[in-house]
C-alpha cells in the first residue's frame, strides 16, 4: 500500500517545483514588462526616467502576496491596459503562492505521518520524469495543438483578461525569453525529481529471520572445524554467517558458566572474522582496546579448547596478553592504551621496511580517554595503521537528512575508494599543476561534504576517514578493510556495532551482559560498592556541595543512587581517572566536597594528579576506592595491591580501611568533615560474617580505627591486619591455638596517619606477644606493614619482638592453576603459620 504514496508525492513534489519555477519566471517577466510599459510611455507623457522607475517599484510593492497596497495606472495616461495586465499578473502570483504553500504543507505532512520508504519515494521521482516528457513528446508531434489545449484548460473559464495569444506586450517578447523558460522549469524538476531519490529511510534488505544463540547448541560443524587462523581462511564466504552464530552460541554457553564480559563479544563477532580473514597475524598486529572485546580473536587462534579455563588463575585471561599466545602482540586490561602502543608497532615497521599492518580495535568507551587523544595527535599518515572504531553505545557524529544518509551509502563502496584513489593518484603526476588541481578539489569536496556531514574530527586530525559501516556486517566490513588495505596509509573504519548481538537477553539488557558473573546474569547482591553509594547519597541529599565523580562506572562504583537521585550532584567524566581527579581538585577548590569513586588498579593513572593538584594542595577530596585487594577473574590487570603503596608515599593523605558495611559509612562520614585529602578504600563483594562476629559482635556505633578480637591479653602473637584478607589471619588464630599458641587480630580501620594508629596498636601489645605478624593483601615495598614497623620499632613496648610481614612479594600476582589467589600469594593461613614456627623455631 505504501507504494500508492508515489502519485500524491509525485503530484505534490511537481507542483511546488512549478510553483517555484513559474514564480521566478513570472516575477522576472513582470519587471520586464513593467519596464517596456513605464519605460517606453516616457517620450508620449510627462514622465521623467526617476517618475517612472519610482511606478516600477510600486508596480513590484503591488506583486507581493504579503502586501494589501492598492496600485492603479488608470490614473495614468495611456495605462488602461497596463492596469488590466498587472492585476492579472498579481492573481496569478498569488495563485502561484497559494499552489506552492498548500503543496509544501502536503509534503511535509505526508513525509512527517505516513513515513515513505526510499523505493517509494524513488518511484514518485520516476512519475515526476515521466509527466514532463510526455509533454515534451506531445509538443514535439504537434505543438500548436499541444499549445492550444493547454491554453483552454488553463484560460477558457478564467475571468482573467490576460491571453498568452493576443497580449500586447507578450507578443513582443523574443523566443528565446520562452525557451530560457522551459528550461529552467524543466531544470527545477529535475532537481526535485534527484532530491526526493535520497529521501526516506533505507529499504530494509529481505533478509531470513534473526536467529539468536543460546548455548544450547549440540554441535557446531563449521566451527569445529577451526582451530587456527589458517582454518578459519579456508571457510567459504557463504559460511560466514553460520559461522558466527555458531561461535556466539559458543560464547553464551562458555561465558555464562565462567563469567566473562559477554555483551562487547557478541557484538564484534563478524569484524574479528573480517581482519583474521584479511590479515595474517603474529606478522600484522591486532591491538584490542580494551582486551575484554578479544575472546573471538582468542578463539580464531588455536585457543578455543581452554575456554573452560576461562579466569580462572593459570587459566585463559580475560584480556589479550602476551605470554598467552603469539596472536596476542600487546597485553591490555586497561582502557585507551591501544592507539599509543599500536604507534609503536607501526613507526617500528615503518623504520624497518616491513609490510605488515598494525588493526587496532578501538571501543568507543575506550575513545574517551584522553591518551587516545593524544596518540592521534601523534599519527601521521604514511603508516600502515588501520583503526577501527567500534560505536556501540554513543554516537560519533550526527549527519543531516537523507542525502547525508545517501553520502554515506557511497562512502562505504569500494566503488567510491577506488574511484578516489585512483584520480588523486592520477592529479598528482601530473607535472606543475597535478598537486595544486588534486588540493582545490579536496577542499571544494570539504566543504560540499560539510554542508550535509557535521565536522569529521577524524578528518580533521588528518585520518582517512570511512564510514560509518555496520559492523555486524560482515561483507561490508570486510570491503572496508581490503580498501583500507590498499591505500596503505593511516586510515580510520567507523564502525556501528550491536552490543550483545544475536544473544536477545544481552541485547535487550546490555549493561547486565557486560560483565556477566560465574553461573550467568543472577540478582545482584548488594556489596561494598552499593553501599558507598548509599553513604554518599545521605550526606549528599543534605549538604549540596557533596558531589559524586566516576569515571564511566556509576554502575560498578555503586553511584548509581547519586546519577538518578541527585543528578546535579554527579558526575561522569568518562574514562578519564586523571581529569577526574584535577576536576575533583577544581570542585574542592572552589568550595564543593568531591567524592571520587574509582577502582583501585584504575586510579593508578591518576597518581600525578593526586600528588600534584590535590595532595599538594591539601584539598579535602575523598577517594573512594573500590575492588582493592586481590581480584578473581580479571587477573594481575585488575588487582588494587599497589593503593596502599603509593598513597602511604604523599604527605597530606590519610587512608581509612573499612571492612563492614557499617564501618565503610562511618569512614565516609569521618572523611566527610576533614581538611586534607584522603582515602577510603574497601574490598569487591560482601563482608564477610566472620570478620563482624569476631570484632562488631554488639554492632558499632563509631570509628575505634584500630579494633581488637578480644583476645589481646596474653597473646604470645598478635596478628595485625585490615580488609578482607582479616578471614585468613581468623584462621591463622585456630591453626596456632591448635598448636598452643595463643594468638590475636587486630583490626585496623585506619591506616594513615601511620604515627596515630602505631601508638594505639602499641598500646594494645601486651607483654606476654613475642611476634608481630602484619598480614597484607597488597605489595610489600612501602605498603602498610613496612610503615607501620617502622613507626612501631621506635616505642619501648615493642623493642625486642619479632616481627613478620606477609605480604606480595614484589609480584604481579598473575595466578597457578588449581591454586587460589592467596595460594599463589602465599598469604593464606597455612602460611602464616609456617612463617610464625619458621620464626620461632618451632
């Protein structure tokens, strides 16, 4: 039924057109005669050459739709017949005008309610073209009829006094006046005829049924049988899509037992397949940004058959990484590293004479970070680095109408590639002029581009820009590629992808399929993180220069309460920790309180700014740092072991340490009325019962910052600790007492300043301990341990006992098989113990 819409279109579109036509023409026409009329009475009147050019602006005045002023030259001599003509003339522009304006309306409302596909507006240009040259094949047999029929449709029943036959002045105009005419009409159509072709949305493609994958798949032939890159080269095209529903079904049912990101993988499937296709890795390099987007290039290359050992310490990471396999040329857990590292390679190629390609799969939450920024700016554009730009959540840029949308449908051909390389090669040897010829054209396309196209920043910072394609496409990925291939210089690919593509629950619900837990998507339980969310909030609710700060985590920061309650009062910066932390400074600068909440191993990139903008300054900011501690799953990328360690090295910082939920809001609201920056750092997950039914058995009402287990008194060792890792030296406190020795934990809820809380743990230390054991779940050198023996050693109470530190020992903590994180670490209770008797010779 729709393609019924191409007639009234057709109609509606014809008639505007000649209204618009017909108007110039009568207007131009009308001074004309006015001219002839005024102009030509002076030598038979009293009329001076001033007289009569003042009448031919009152005769133009008199044309206007808009105006009511009366004008007649029957007051003037020899102007009865002007005067006749010109009211004529003036009814039937205002016919033009009322023809124009309710054709315009009609369009606009058949564009705005009944939505036209391109086809059918394509079909309504042809009916325009058609109407035209049947009339122009009409007047060729026989124009004389042709024109006399049209005179009595349009003048037989008109009170009009105007006659094309028998009009004086008509007479006298020249031939040419009326061939210059139909050509301009005719122009106007077919102008209109072009501009409606590219009107209305794309024609959807006729295409079979979506089919969505579930992991329940019994067998998968065409990915079983790929265990290489050189396999998957020789699938055939037609098998493509097979071949990636096979390998997302495989996805869902491996990451949705092992956790995993989930969502980001789906949604790049047939683009991985596109470059492991093109390209042939380790000799081309393919950086991921952020390697959480890599598990189908993990597949593709030899390592489906260890995805059951999914994060899972010793076993397949997360994230892209070097020791893992040869395809994986550069490790990256964190986000926007890709482009500066993917630099690096190409410059050393380049320096080399090798031909290899760098790809670099660049998300576009990754695009916020300024290092990309800064390594674009570093780009030149004779390397062969290929970006791909994944968008999957924001838009890029925004382009205007259907003709952008018909840009961009040539801008994505290897047609339109070709075409341009091809004549920029050919301008540019040709001698003296070639080079100057190939830069006019450029900049005339610039701006004839930009007419429709907002400003392509990537253009700007000198890329070869194509795009946008879709990104799930594999065919049309897969062109932009070997075009890109060819032009051999630096080149950008806009992408548009699906997140969770071809999986309807990762679709539908994105952000609960990005990071997906063992076992699959199950309710949240609430943790550490909800629960600083909800500290935050009721301060923030009260004092409105609280503000919250995230950098692209309100939902993994627990913020979320503060974005949806108290929107003024929250920030996203983006992936952006070190703006983050000098805009923090510039709030608190100016009066406000910032709460930044950041994982820990993230808040390591802002440590200059923390040092530098905040520390240095004694401005009170609060940092709120989640997941510190040893983290499962993200491996040695995503471990907060280093925190404590580089804050415990800057004046002005205090630390707090909570590891109860109760404690966490009690910390923030301390942190809330302090004059000098600090820190408030806590575990990923839940507390732990053991640690409140051993030091808040009756709850807790206030900050005691060191807390002991009650068992202090005659304690021949004395265990102290802070965070979760407290459950281990809880169970080193059975394993001694199994072995009659008689130990404590102490609790530390404040870490820094370390003079404050050694001389309330030194008060604490009872004469009967021997051995101090400081248990850690973060590094060594400088950490906690290390401050606080120093500052201990110096009271009399402790002058002669023995102390040990359990803590990382100058490791990254990467994981064994079959073995826990602690295992690994050699923190765990079993440890401890060993270390006590190893001491103490027992």
């Amino acid at each position: 039924m729709k393609r019924l819409l191409a007639l009234p279109i057709a109609i509606f579109t014809m008639l505007f057109a000649a209204a618009i036509g017909l108007g110039i023409i009568h207007t131009t026409n009308f001074i004309y005669e006015a001219d002839i009329h005024l102009f030509g009475m002076i030598d038979q009147t009293q009329y001076s050459p001033e007289e009569a050019e003042v009448n031919v602006e009152s005769v133009l005045s008199y044309l206007s739709p808009f105006s009511n002023e009366e004008f007649d030259l029957v007051t003037l001599p020899y102007s009865e017949t002007g005067a006749s003509h010109f009211a004529d003339c003036k009814a039937v522009f205002n016919g033009l005008y009322v023809l124009g304006l309710i054709s315009l309306i009609a369009l606009v409302l058949i564009f705005l309610f009944l939505k036209p596909d391109r086809k059918t507006n394509r079909l309504g240009a042809l009916i325009i073209l058609l109407l035209p040259l049947t009339v122009l094949l009409a007047m060729a047999i026989d124009f004389q009829t042709t024109f006399t029929l049209f005179h009595e449709l349009l003048f037989s029943n008109s009170d009009w006094l105007f006659d094309p036959y028998t009009d004086p002045i008509i007479t006298i105009l020249p031939a040419e006046f009326f061939m210059h005419c139909g050509i301009f009409i005719a122009l106007i159509i077919l102008v209109s005829a072009f501009i409606l072709c590219f009107m209305g949305k794309k024609d959807k493609k006729n295409e079979p049924k979506k089919r969505y994958a579930d992991g329940s798949m019994k067998s998968r032939p065409t990915l079983d049988r790929i265990d290489s890159v050189d396999d998957l080269k020789k699938v055939k095209s037609d098998d493509i899509p097979k071949l990636a529903h096979e390998i997302r079904d495989f996805l869902v049912e491996k990451v949705n037992v092992q956790g995993g990101h989930l969502a980001s993988n789906l949604g790049i499937v047939e683009t991985t397949i596109a470059i492991h296709r093109n390209f042939s890795t380790p000799k081309d390099h393919i950086i991921w940004d952020v390697g959480h987007q890599s598990y189908v290039h993990k597949i593709i290359t030899g390592r489906k058959k260890d995805f059951d050992t999914l994060r899972t310490p010793g076993g397949l990471s997360g994230f892209t990484k070097r020791s893992e396999s040869e395809h994986d040329c550069f490790g990256a857990g964190h986000s926007s590293t890709s482009l500066s590292a993917a630099l690096g390679f190409a410059q050393s190629d380049k320096r080399n004479q090798s031909d290899a390609y760098t790809i670099v799969v660049l998300g576009d939450g990754a695009f916020t970070g300024g290092m990309i920024h800064e390594a674009m700016n570093n780009c030149s554009n004779d390397l062969r680095l290929i970006i791909l730009l994944n968008e999957n959540e924001m838009s890029i840029s925004k382009n205007k109408g259907g003709f952008a949308d018909h840009l961009s449908d040539i801008r994505t051909t290897k047609k339109y590639f070709k075409f341009k390389a091809a004549t920029e090669n050919t301008l540019e040897h040709i001698p003296l002029i070639g080079k100057p010829t190939a830069r006019l054209i450029h900049r005339i396309k610039k701006r004839l581009k930009n007419f429709f196209y907002s400003t392509n920043y990537f253009e700007d910072m000198g890329l070869y820009y194509m795009g946008p394609v879709d990104g799930n496409d594999y065919k049309a990925v897969e062109d932009m590629l070997q075009v890109a291939k060819k032009l051999k210089r630096t080149t950008l690919i806009h992408l548009r992808t699906k997140k969770g593509c071809g999986y309807k629950e990762a679709e539908n619900m994105p952000q609960q399929y990005h990071a997906v837990p063992k076992g699959g998507v199950c309710e949240e339980k609430e943790g550490f993180s909800e629960n600083l969310g909800k500290a935050v909030y009721e301060i923030a609710k009260y004092d409105k220069t609280v503000c919250a700060i995230t950098a692209a985590m309100p939902h993994g920061t627990g913020l979320e309460i503060i974005k949806h309650r108290l929107p003024d009062q929250f920030y996203d910066v983006g992936i952006a920790e070190e703006h983050a932390a000098t805009f923090a400074a510039g709030l608190c600068a100016n009066g406000m309180i910032p709460y930044f909440a950041c994982y820990s191993s993230f808040l390591q990139r802002a440590y200059d700014n923390i040092v530098h903008d905040i520390a240095l300054q004694k401005l009170p900011v609060i940092l709120c740092i989640d997941r510190c501690g040893l983290n499962d799953g993200d491996g040695a990328t995503h471990h907060g072991i280093f925190d404590v360690s580089f804050l415990s090295a800057i004046p002005n910082m205090d630390i707090y340490t909570p590891a109860t939920y109760e404690v966490l809001r009690l910390c923030i609201e301390d942190s809330h009325n302090n004059a000098h920056p600090c820190a408030v750092r806590y575990p990923r997950g839940s507390e732990r019962e053991e640690i409140k039914r051993s030091f808040y058995p009756c709850g807790v009402d206030k900050l005691s910052l060191v807390r002991g287990d009650g068992d202090g008194d005659n304690a021949e060792c004395v265990i102290i600790t802070y965070g979760n890792i407290a459950t281990e030296a809880l169970r080193a406190k059975e394993l001694l007492k199994n072995d009659r020795v008689k130990a404590s934990v102490i609790l530390l809820e404040k870490l820094k300043p370390y003079g404050d809380i050694a001389e309330l743990i030194a008060g604490m230390i009872g004469e009967a301990c021997t051995t101090l054991i400081f248990l850690e779940e973060g590094i060594e050198n400088g950490g906690a341990a290390q401050c606080l023996w120093d500052k201990l050693s110096a009271y009399p109470e402790i002058v002669g006992k023995r102390y040990i530190i359990k803590a990382i020992d100058d490791d990254f903590v990467k994981g064994e098989k079959r073995r826990t994180l602690f295992e690994s670490a050699h923190l765990t209770a079993e440890d401890i113990v060993i270390s006590y008797k190893s001491q103490n010779n027992r």
